[in-house]
C-alpha cells in the first residue's frame, strides 16, 4: 500500500488535528482499498452519527472522507465520499464540476472505528466502479477530507492544494498516481 499525509488548507486551519494519513491500495480483484487514520482531539470534532449505507447528496458539507479518481491524460473522473455514518456518495465528471449521468452498481464498503485519540475509515471500491483503466494508463488519485469541529468550523485537507482557496476538483490536486499492481 502507498501511505500519503494530507495536509490542511492554509485558510482553513484545525488545531485539533495532530494528524490525517491515508493508504491506498488495490487487492487481487482490482478493488481499490482506502484506509484513513486521523489523530488529534476528538472530542473537539463532529463524526455523524451511524446511519443505514445509503446514498446521500451534500456529505461533504459535514465531517468526510473522499477520494477523486482519473485516469492520467483524460479529463474525466470520479469522487467518492465516504461519511463516517456508513453513508456515501459516487459522482461522475466529464470535465471539471460537469457531472455525468452514472449509475453505480456496487456501493463501497465502509468500516469505522475510534479509539482515544484516533479515529479510522476503511473504504473499499469495487474495480466495476472505477475507471477501466489500459495497460501503462495509471490512475490519479486526489485524496481529501473535510472535518468539522463542534463550533461549526470546516477545515479541508488533501495531498495538495493548488489553488488559494479549497477545492478538491481541481485535477493538479489529484496528485497520486498509482497502478492497479499496487497490491495491499
């Protein structure tokens, strides 16, 4: 598996966070494996409360974690995000923020746990969701995370953040490249 850091928007800062890594991976099957590890002051931080997998619009707007998906050299990708209420939420993009009609046919699977001052989501996407990728064509991976503190606060952090304000679309935020033989 490869293990990234995000880091916090410079606009946005979170002194309740000490941390927020992820590692990716992909199993035998081509299924893309997610595994984030927050740590700081949880107490401090708002998770949503447990809620039946479903589909569901606007998690961003609240404590999640996400995951955009391209292929190099095409503009198209995917945004997956994963609340830990056990909800989530697929879209498709044929270009930057012009959604794509798509119709999901497997959900992730999602796995929370916290502990003290640690708090981990485990997101698993079946290969049929994501990108069909050709052989030599890697993938583009902008991993991100919104966290909202119990004033209400937001703090957004990803890998990279290349423009003044948050904004996980933006594809030089989609900084990962990783092969399907990146095994776990």
């Amino acid at each position: 598996m490869i293990e990234s850091r995000l880091y916090c928007h410079s606009v946005t800062p979170c002194s309740a966070i000490n941390d927020l890594q992820v590692k990716v991976g992909f199993n035998a099957e081509g299924n893309l494996h997610l595994h984030y590890r927050l740590s700081g002051d949880l107490t401090r931080i708002t998770f949503p409360v447990s809620q039946s997998p479903s589909a569901v619009d606007g998690l961003w707007e609240h404590t999640c974690f996400e995951v955009f998906v391209a292929l190099r050299h095409e503009e198209c990708y995917q945004e997956f995000n994963f609340s830990p209420s056990g909800q989530f939420a697929m879209y498709a993009f044929s270009d930057y923020r012009i959604r794509s009609a798509w119709i999901p046919i497997q959900v992730p699977t999602i796995m929370t746990s916290k502990f003290n001052d640690l708090f981990e989501l485990k997101a698993e996407l079946t290969a049929t969701e994501l990108p069909i990728s050709s052989i030599g064509n890697s993938y583009q991976l902008g991993l991100s995370a919104v966290i909202e503190l119990m004033d209400g606060s937001k703090s957004f952090w990803a890998l990279h953040h290349p423009s003044e304000h948050p904004d996980f679309h933006h594809r030089e935020s989609f900084s990962l490249s990783i092969n399907r033989n990146e095994f776990i």
